[in-house]
C-alpha cells in the first residue's frame, strides 16, 4: 500500500476525530497533510471510499493491539474485565468518539454502513472465539447460542460507549450489571458436577416448557 494512501487514511481518521462526520470532506482531508483534493479521488474514487478503507484499516489495525488479551482470557467475567479495559483505552485514545462518526456516517454513506457492519463483525468474531473457548464443555454450553451472545456482548459494549458520553453513572452501572453476570457464572462453575447436573437438568425443562408455550 503506498504511503500516500497511508496518510490519506491517517488523515481522514484525524478528520473525522475532530471535526465529525459532517466537516469531512476530500478539501479538508487532504488538508490535513498539506495535499492536493484530487489525491482522495486518484487513491479511493470517492470521500466514502476512503472513509471506508480507513474505517476498516483502524479496526484490524486496534484488534490486533488486543487480541493477545482476548488469548489469555481464561473466565467470562475476565472477558468482560479485559472488555472494559479496551473500552477506557479506546476512549482515551478518541476511538470511542470516533465509532460514533462512523456509525453517524453509516446512515448516509452506504458503503460506509457497509464496512462499519463489517467491523462490528471482526470485533465479534473475536469474542465469539472466546466464548466458545470459555464454555466447551461446560453445563450450560447447549444452552448458550453462542454466535448470538458474542453478537450480543459487541453491541452492549458500542451501545455502552455511546451511552457513556451522555450518562457516564448508568454506563458505570451497566458495566457493574456486566460484571455481576460473570460472577454468576463463576459461582455456578464452583459448585460441583452434582450441582451442575441439577441446574443444567432445571434450565433444559425451562427451555422445553418456553419451547412448548410457544
């Protein structure tokens, strides 16, 4: 990849950081590096173009900063520590605010919407791998739609950093409310082979009498 298109996308991110998505354009990008407009549309044809290569380069870029720690993470609730840990990163580093202009731009920029979708779904093929590391074998495995709940676990968290820039107490509680789930899975997990049997056997009646009502 060149090193102009480097620091187009460099650029646009930096854009995009400090003036939203509504004051980027290929005039203001290519300003940030003392560059000519017509380079946005050499390199990626259009502005959404380039906010779209950048958009995908930050997210593989930030994953492979993490996903060492997503490898170490050895219980649910470690997971959900370790997601909280990137979050308060993420948010210093301005990428919080930065995922809010992407999906801010997503609504109007379709190939934007379409690479943001895609980000989302690197970030949860990631925890999905987790999840299934976490709970092979473990008695409430058939249960867990796993897929579903690491899709779950993504949007908690791009909910939670939206939800923090208006009220951070609830995001602070939300984020409590997350941690006490993992300790529930812990307490379960501590409880023996006799007990698990006894609640896996209580939660499949449960799944069958919902199944049957419905």
């Amino acid at each position: 990849m060149s090193d102009t298109r480097e620091r187009l996308m460099d650029a646009a991110i930096g854009a995009l950081k400090r003036q939203g998505i509504s004051g980027v354009s290929a005039r203001s990008i290519a300003g940030e590096i003392g560059a000519n407009q017509a380079l946005v549309f050499y390199h990626f044809k259009t502005v959404e173009g380039l906010l779209a290569a950048a958009a995908l380069r930050e997210t593989e870029s930030r994953l492979g900063r993490y996903r060492e720690r997503f490898a170490d993470v050895d219980s649910l609730r470690e997971l959900l520590t370790v997601g909280q840990q990137v979050h308060a990163q993420e948010r210093e580093a301005g990428n919080v605010a930065l995922l809010g202009q992407f999906l801010a731009g997503a609504r109007g920029y379709p190939q934007l919407a379409e690479v943001t979708a895609e980000a989302l779904r690197l970030w949860t093929v990631e925890i999905e791998a987790v999840l299934e590391r976490l709970f092979a074998g473990h008695p409430l495995a058939e249960f867990l739609d796993l897929p579903g709940l690491a899709r779950a676990v993504t949007a908690a968290f791009v909910g939670l950093e939206l939800y923090e820039g208006v009220d951070p107490e609830g995001a602070e509680g939300a984020f409590a409310a997350l941690d006490g789930l993992g300790v529930l899975v812990e307490v379960v997990d501590g409880l023996g082979p006799v007990v698990s049997r006894a609640v896996r056997a209580t939660v499949r009646r449960q799944v069958r009498g919902r199944n049957g009502a419905e």
